[in-house]
C-alpha cells in the first residue's frame, strides 16, 4: 500500500517534530532564550509598558490635583484610593507582560500542539491579584510608590516652598516691633498624609469588605471577587499604615524616654563595645546587605511572579517541604493542634516578616531542582540587567551633554528615563519567564526518566 493510500488522499506524511534549541533546554543558553522571548514579544510588551506609564502619569496627575484644596482631609482619603488603583494598576500591567510571553514559550507550545487549551488574561489575573498583592506588601515595594506619587505632587507644587522660603526670608530681614506674620506651610508631598480619623474610618470599612469578599471568593471564585478582595487589602493595609505612623510619631518621645527602652539601648552600646569586631561585622553587614537582596532575592521574587502567572506556584510553607520527612512531622503536628493554635501561629509569623520568605524559597526550590547553574546564570543576567541599565542611563546623558537649561534637561530626561525603564522592565520580565520555562521543562524530563520519583 502506497503512502498517500494509507494516509488518506492528498494528505503528506506528518514531520516529526524537531528538536528544541540547545538555548531552550540547556540553562547557560538562558540570556539567549530570554532575548528571543524579547524580540518575538516586543510590540505586545511594549503595548503594556507604554500603556502603564501612561495610566500612571494620569493616575499621579490626578492625585496631586484632588490633594489641594477645600476639605482636605476627605480630599486626602479619596488620593489615596487614587494611588491604590495605581498599585493595582502596576500588577495588573505586570501580570499582563507576563501572561504575554506565555505564548511565546517552548513549553507552553508543546502543549498547546498535545492539545491544551489557552488560557485568558482575566483568568490568570483572578489567580495571580491576591497572592500578587501579598509579595507586593510582604517586601515592601509600596514605600518605592510611595515616594514616587508623593515626589510627583512635590514636583508640580514646588513654588509652594520657594514661597515658604521667601516669607521666611524677609520676615527674619524685616525691622521694626511687630513680630512677622508667619507664613504658611507648604503641604505639597504630604498628600498620603491622612487624618487619624479618616484613616480609622477608611481602614474599618476596607476590613468588613475584606473579609467578606475573601470569603466569598474562597466560595465561589472568579476575577471581580479576586480584584475585589485584592483592592480592600491594599485599602486596609495602606489606611492601617497611615494609623500606625501617626501614632508612632506622636509616640516616639515618650517612649524614648521610657526606662526600658534606655536599659536596652545602654545594654546593646555595652555589647558593641565588649564583642570584637561586633560593630565591623555590622558595618559590612549593612553596607551588603542592599547588595546581597538586589543580587539573590529580588531574582527569586521576580520568578516566583513568573511562578505565579504561570499557574505552578504554591504560598504554603508546606510546598517547601513537600516529600521530605519534615512533611510527615508537619501534617502530625497539625493534626494534634488546635485550629485557633494554628491560626495564632500563623498571625504571630505574619507580624514577624516570616510570611515573605515561603514564596521566595518555593520559587529558589523549583529552580534549584533545575539544576544549581540556572539558579546562578539567573541572578548573574539580572544583575548584569541592573548594571547595563544604568551605564545606558549615563551613556544617554553624556551624548544629551550638560549644557541645557534645567527645564530642557527635565524634558530630556523624560525619554532617557521611559526607554531605560522600558528595556530594563522587558528584558527583566523575559528572563524570568523564560527561567521559570526551563525549569519546568528540566522537572518533566525527569519525571518521565523516573516515573515513580
């Protein structure tokens, strides 16, 4: 029988299907599979880029125009729903890059042609937006948005303090009995600065509707409920946050003065001075510590961002132990634990800062099974990313050159900062895409070597 007999009249024979590159399955070709997950989604990146920026822009416009004026304390409340919505404006354009490479991915092809189906942009954002809003607050890149929505509202109201400075001037130069009139103080960048009231008030409701949405989403499910749930923590965190600094300031004093506090403070200086090389190792500490996060853990919460869109990421600590003999020692103590003793536990590892670290260590163990040369060649790209993003930033300014006035060089560094910001953000984001891909292709190919593993 004829080839075109058995397979049917006009049909070809079927090629086999050819072999991936060796830069998609061999983790020192990662810097190579990250640029072409780049160039095959460009545009679509860019899109989402230019997009966000331009959301943001108008979202901090918005914010510094509604901070000014009559009923400032209500005023204020409304800015910092503003700059929710900017938050969540940043994951949802970061969960959207993301989703974007997806496709352009080796795995995610192979599975398509087996006969997957794709998944939508609203489905990955309804699983992504609330453990996304947890990494967000678990490690602080709200203070980074913070300071950049306050700084815009200082920027477009600095005459207030040229004006402050002035009055000042001339009172001290002004003679005669009188006593100056006192000018008035500037309140351009405090527009995240809310009264304890309102904040109380904001920071009730944002709880109740809470707890109701993550109830209901941990019934029902689905986006509205997940953007829901997601938006009132980020209220309830932020209203919460403007309660803890105000009372903190208005605390401080007394409780520098506080017997305690001088015992501990006169108890550490008597350590510094008795341990040696204690305040040099502190030193060096400090001084690496910024260094050793941008290096090793800023990589492993990008990826575990990829981990998480992608759809394998798990924020329970018990993912981390999962097959080890410390699994079977964890599920005996809890099932001798009371579910209020769990829950306590739980809360006490949240005010500690310990509920930052599971995801991090999930997304370091998916790597790590990969292979200790992904992890590494990971965080040698990105901090080759950082690097090269910042002697671009200077090569750019010394052809613009220094002799401009400083409105020109405000608008040249408009474009400067967008392109650097555009680059280092694509590249970034496809790095970690294209990590998490190798990854979980090396963990199949050992699942089918050993089945039973």
């Amino acid at each position: 029988m004829s080839d075109s007999l058995a397979l049917g009249a006009g049909s070809r024979p079927v090629p086999a299907q050819a072999s991936p590159r060796w830069w998609r399955r061999s983790p020192y070709g990662l810097p190579l599979y990250a640029v072409e997950l780049w160039a095959r989604r460009l545009v679509p990146l860019v899109l989402w880029f230019s997009a966000g920026e331009l959301g943001r822009f108008g979202l901090l416009v918005a914010g510094s125009e509604l901070s000014h004026g009559s009923h400032r304390d209500w005023r204020l409340a409304g800015v910092m729903l503003i700059f929710i919505v900017m938050v969540m404006l940043g994951m949802i354009v970061t969960v959207g890059m993301l989703h974007s490479l997806r496709g352009a991915a080796a795995g995610t092809r192979a599975r398509r042609a087996e006969g997957e189906e794709p998944e939508t942009l609203l489905t990955g954002l309804g699983r992504a937006i609330i453990v996304y809003v947890a990494i967000y607050l678990a490690w602080g890149f709200q203070t980074a948005d913070a300071r950049e929505f306050a700084d815009a509202d200082m920027e477009r109201y600095a005459v207030q303090y040229d004006r402050f400075v002035a009055a000042r001037l001339e009172n001290a130069l002004a003679a005669g009995g009188t006593p100056p009139v006192q000018p008035v103080r500037p309140d351009a960048g405090t527009n995240l600065v809310l009264d304890v009231k309102v904040a109380l008030a904001f920071a009730a409701v944002a709880l109740v509707a809470r707890y109701v949405l993550s109830a209901l989403h941990e019934r029902r499910g689905g986006p509205r409920l997940a953007f829901g749930a997601a938006f009132c923590e980020l209220a309830y965190t932020f209203y919460g946050a403007v309660l803890l600094l105000r009372l903190a300031d208005e605390r401080s004093a007394w409780l520098s003065g506080r017997n305690v506090t001088v015992w501990w403070n006169d108890r550490w200086q008597a350590l510094e001075r008795t341990l040696p090389g204690w305040r040099t190792a502190m030193e060096w500490l400090g001084e690496a510590r910024p260094h050793l996060f941008a290096a090793l853990v800023l990589p492993l919460v990008g990826l575990t961002l990829a981990i998480l869109v992608y759809g394998a990421y798990s924020e329970d600590g018990r993912a981390l132990i999962s097959g080890t003999r410390l699994d079977a020692a964890a599920g005996s103590v809890q099932n001798r634990t009371h579910r209020l003793t769990r829950r306590g536990a739980g809360i006490v590892a949240v005010r500690a800062g310990l509920d930052r670290w599971p995801p991090v260590l999930h997304a370091l163990r998916l790597t790590l099974r990969a292979g200790a040369p992904l992890f590494a060649v990971m965080c040698l790209c990105h901090t080759a990313l950082v690097v090269a993003a910042d002697y671009a930033e200077r090569g750019a300014y010394y052809l613009i050159g220094t002799a401009h006035r400083q409105l020109d060089w405000e608008a040249y560094q408009i474009p400067v900062h967008f392109g650097r910001d555009l680059l280092f953000t694509t590249l970034t984001l496809c790095l970690f895409a294209a990590t998490f891909d190798l990854a979980a292709a090396r963990q199949r190919a050992k699942r089918s070597v050993s089945p039973g593993a």
